[in-house]
C-alpha cells in the first residue's frame, strides 16, 4: 500500500511552520476511514504573521515586470507536469477520487497557469482619444492583497483556480484550502516556490474556518475575498467582505440540469452521461443532476443509465481498475443516504446502488427514477453519486423546470435540432451550458455561475482582470 509522504505546514513569509506549539487536525485517508497524517493549524499570531507578510509581498509583486511574473508561472506549471505522480497520489490518498483523475486536474492546473501566465503579458489599458497634448489613460492595476478559501473536492485544481490568477495580476495571497486535503495544497505550493516566487506573495494557512476568514476578512490589508464551496458558507462570507467593501469572486454550488430528447443519440448520450455523472463520486459543482428525458424515450433511457451505472467498478483510488472512489469525508456518504430514503419514501423508484459500502467513506453510485420535485435531492445540492432521472412532455416544460431552482452553474441538453440548441443555450439559466457534450471547463473560458451559484468567474481572461481595479488617468 502507498503511504502518504507529504510533510504538512503552513507556508508564511516564506518560511515553512509546522506543528510545535499548534494544534492540529487529523488528515484522513477516505479509502478506509483511518487517520493519515496531522496538520499544523494557524494561531491568531500566524495569520497576523501572513497578513504582514501579504501586504509586504503585494508591494514587491505589482512592482515585478510581468514577463518576470509570467515565468514564475510558466515554471511552476512545468514543475507541477514533472511531479504529476506524486502529486496526483498526495490527492486520491487524501481525497479519494481514482489516480487518474487526480492526474487530470494536474494537467488542468498546469494549463490554466500557461493561460494565465500569458495573460499577465496582455493586461492591456486603453488610451482614449482626446484633444493633442493631452491623455486619457484606462489602467488595470492589482487589486491588492486576496483572502482565498476553496474546498476539498478539486484538492490541486481548486487551490490553483485561487492562486494563478492572483500571482498573474501582481497580487499577493493568502489561501486557506480545505484542512481535509491540505498535502495537495502543500504540494502545489511548493512548486510555486521552487519555481521562485518570492516567498511573501503566496502564503498558504489551515485553521478552523470560521476563525480563519473571520480574521482575514476582517482585516483592512485584505482587498479581496475568493471562495469556492457551499452557498450557506458563500453568502455568510460575502456579508463578511461587505464590511471594508472589499472586491469577491464567489464559486458556489450547483444542481445542474440535463435536458434529455428523443431525437438524440440516446446510446453515445448515455455513455458520456453516466461516466460525467460519477466523475469524482458527483462531487463536482457542475456535475450532472436532475436528467429531465423526453417521456419517449425516458424507460429505455433508465434502463440503460442504471445498466451502465451498475457496471461500474467502485473501489480505493489507488487501485488501477476503480472507476469510481469512496466520497471525502464522512459527511458525504451521511448526507447522501438521507437523500435516497426521501426520495424513496416519496415515491421514487431505485433502480441501482442506494447503499453506502463497506470501510472508509464509501456509498454506491446510485440511480433513481420518477423522482417528484418535492424530494429534497430535487432542491437541495447532493454532491454526491446520485443521479435524478424525471420525464417531461415539451421543450417549454423541461427549460421551466430546469429553471425551477436558485441555483445557476452548469446544464446540458442533448438534442440533434439546431434550432431548439440555440433557444435551450438562450433560455437556460446558467453560467455554463454544454450540448451534445459535457465539457464545461477549459482554461481559456470563464467559469462561473449566476443566481446562487456566486458572480465573478475564474479560469480565462476573466479569472484575472477579477483581481484587478480599473483607473483611469487624465492629463492636460
Ligand atoms: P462547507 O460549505 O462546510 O465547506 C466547503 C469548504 O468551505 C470547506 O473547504 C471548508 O473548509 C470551507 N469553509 C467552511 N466554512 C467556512 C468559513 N466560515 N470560512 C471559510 N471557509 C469555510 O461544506 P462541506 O460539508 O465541506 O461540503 C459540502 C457542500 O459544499 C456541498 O453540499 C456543496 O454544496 C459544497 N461544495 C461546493 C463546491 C464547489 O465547487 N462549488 C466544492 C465543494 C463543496
């Protein structure tokens, strides 16, 4: 058996901290449920610490040329690329997803930091046109020091999503990733260092949540909060920020819709539906969850969802042929049976999985039928393996329902008519709509959501002018 071998700290000023006089958190391993390593929490002194050390690194890095900005991360990105393996087995050992996925969202993450490198080199103003002698500069300039918290579900992609586009504006940062999948937090951020980051500009602290963001957000260094995780969390943080007006980036949960006609390739949609759908054990903020299917085709599409999910071979993410892993964290696996003993008990029918396994963190991937609107699973984010299958009748009564919830990150249609593609990408309230694919997620596009999925988007040009301010210069 692998062993876990990251040597976790918080990284402050340039200086590794570890646990003599901290306390600490037990690091899980998913798979079995057994403790795997202790992390070192922030004291009220080590985030002040990071708060000096952020302002100072702010002043350094807005005044570093960008091509010097843009190498730092270009050669982080390589570095991440060389150390792929072992990082990917920092995560599934902490997180649990299979090794190759882990694997993936390092090929990701380096490919957002070639992006964005490049668009430190493209923060381009404007110069507006005035009478002779005189100027009228547009500027974007770094919006200052960024708090930053992200969960445990993307361990490496996540804590990237926070720190690329701040290093490419010239901000510093202090990030609070998940305490339940710190390693691969750790392991990033080394390579950033190594890669020669000054070490004030990133600074990385664990804690209790609550504490820590009460504490950065309350400070007048901080100007800018960015979050990814629940909207409860997501809104309590952005009432926070209000105080000193500081600038937010909020990426928040989804339920994300999937609009099912029969005039689609039901087999090739069932194929890349079901391996979406149980990517991460669904705990993905885009991942595919109520599938709304055209009444004609709604048996033949359940039959073969549940036929394709019942094949699938669940297992430790360490081992080659699992598909799919155990869920992060106790809660998840909780959660989710509650979920199927609503649904069921209103009338839903089960047609595969619908039990947690055996050891560490692990529930069935899990197909239900005929799942009323009343269910909580139909309201509430599951984040979990649980797929929601529903009949409609027309086109008008699938885009009412897919709209029915607050929230607004990610849909996906599945249908052959033109036409009907481009009204569903109209009409659909999302951030995000994938047709006749699932890819939602590329470095150069904004990724994001509306209602109360948050605002403000990551990843693309738009990741980092969210961590600039606009000024404008006129002289005579
Ligand atoms: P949670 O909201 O308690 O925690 C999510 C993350 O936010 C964790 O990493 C946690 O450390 C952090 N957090 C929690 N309270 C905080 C606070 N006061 N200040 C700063 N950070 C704080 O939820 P959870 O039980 O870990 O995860 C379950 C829910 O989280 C899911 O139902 C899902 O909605 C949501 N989630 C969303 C995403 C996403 O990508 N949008 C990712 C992971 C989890």
């Amino acid at each position: 058996m692998t062993a876990y071998d990251t040597k976790l700290g918080l990284y402050v000023g340039g200086e590794w901290l570890d646990a003599a006089g901290r306390d600490t958190h037990d690091l899980l391993n998913p798979a079995t449920g057994q403790g795997q390593a202790s992390l070192p929490l922030a004291s009220a002194a080590d985030l002040d610490r990071a708060l000096e050390a952020a302002d100072r690194g702010f002043k350094e890095w807005r005044a570093t040329a960008p091509e010097k900005r843009a190498a730092v991360m270009t050669k982080t990105a390589q570095l991440l690329r060389e150390r792929a393996n072992a990082i990917a087995q920092t995560a599934t050992l902490e997180q649990g997803k299979p090794l190759v996925e882990a694997k993936g969202e390092v090929a990701y993450a380096a490919a957002l930091l070639d992006f964005h490198a490049g668009e430190a080199l493209r923060n381009y103003g404007r110069v507006l046109p005035r009478p002779s002698g005189t100027r009228s500069l547009v500027l974007h300039q770094p919006v200052g020091p960024v708090a930053a918290f992200c969960a445990w579900n993307f361990p490496i992609l996540n804590v990237v999503r926070k720190l690329s586009p701040a290093v490419a504006a010239g901000c510093s940062i202090i990030l609070k990733p998940s305490e339940e999948t710190a390693g691969s937090a750790v392991e990033v951020l080394r390579c950033f260092q190594d890669a020669g980051l000054p070490g004030d500009v990133a600074q990385i602290v664990f804690g209790v949540p609550d504490q820590v963001s009460r504490h950065l957000l309350a400070s007048p260094v901080t100007r800018k909060l960015s979050f990814t995780g629940s909207v409860p969390v997501g809104k309590h943080l952005a009432k926070l920020a209000a105080d000193t007006m500081m600038k937010v980036t909020m990426e928040l949960g989804g339920h994300g819709p999937v609009l099912v006609f029969d005039d689609c390739d039901l087999d090739a949609t069932l194929d890349t539906l079901v391996a979406h759908k149980f990517r991460n054990a669904g705990q993905v903020c885009i991942a595919p969850t109520r599938f709304y299917v055209q009444a004609g085709i709604y048996e033949r599409f359940a039959a073969g969802f549940a036929e394709r999910t019942g094949r699938l071979k669940v297992g430790d993410g360490m081992e080659k042929t699992t598909q799919m892993g155990p869920m992060a964290n106790p809660r998840r696996p909780e959660a989710i049976a509650e979920l199927v003993a609503d649904a069921k008990g209103q009338g839903a029918r089960l047609l595969s999985g619908g039990e947690r396994g055996d050891g560490g963190f692990f529930f069935q991937p899990t197909v239900l039928a005929d799942v009323p609107d009343s269910a909580r699973a139909m309201n509430d984010e599951p984040f979990g393996p649980l797929a929601l299958l529903t009949p409609f009748d027309s086109e008008a009564d699938a885009i009412e329902r897919a709209n029915r919830l607050p929230f607004g990150l990610a849909a996906y249609c599945f249908t052959e008519n033109g036409r009907r593609q481009a009204r569903l990408g109209d009409e659909i309230e999302a951030g995000m709509v994938a047709i006749n694919n699932v890819r939602l997620s590329w470095a150069d596009s904004p990724f994001g959501g509306v209602k109360d999925s948050g605002y403000g988007s990551e990843d693309g040009p738009e990741g980092v002018a969210a961590h600039m301010v606009t000024k404008t210069v006129h002289s005579a």
